[in-house]
C-alpha cells in the first residue's frame, strides 16, 4: 500500500477541553490568521499526526521495487 486517501479511513477521538487550551490554543493559534479557529486546528491535528508518523519505524510492509 502506498497511498491511502481520505476515502480510506477515519480518526476519531476525544480530547479534554484543558488539552485543547495547552496544546492548541497558547501554542498555535493565530487570532490574525484569516483562516476560522476549527481550520486552524483541522490543520494543527493534520500536521501533529504527520509528524508523529513520520517517527515511526518503517516496518517493511512495502513492495521491494
């Protein structure tokens, strides 16, 4: 598998009001930024998870081509 689109899954998950002020709202949110607070943190979410996997090991799964 090489590429997974949108149509390929769904994340859901809860997240603590207090979570969402330290993480997202003191440290990313940009009250000039034009883009509504929810777009902002749709890419927050989108960037912290990219991130995260870019850490992880690679486990071999791909075609050797």
């Amino acid at each position: 598998m090489r590429t997974i689109t949108a149509n390929d899954y769904t994340v859901e998950f809860d997240l603590e009001v207090k979570t969402y002020e330290k993480y997202f709202k003191e440290r990313y949110l940009d009250e000039s930024n034009p883009m509504s607070e929810i777009a902002q943190f749709k890419l927050y979410i989108q960037h912290e998870f990219e991130r995260r996997i870019n850490l992880m090991p690679d486990l071999g799964f791909r075609d050797p081509d």
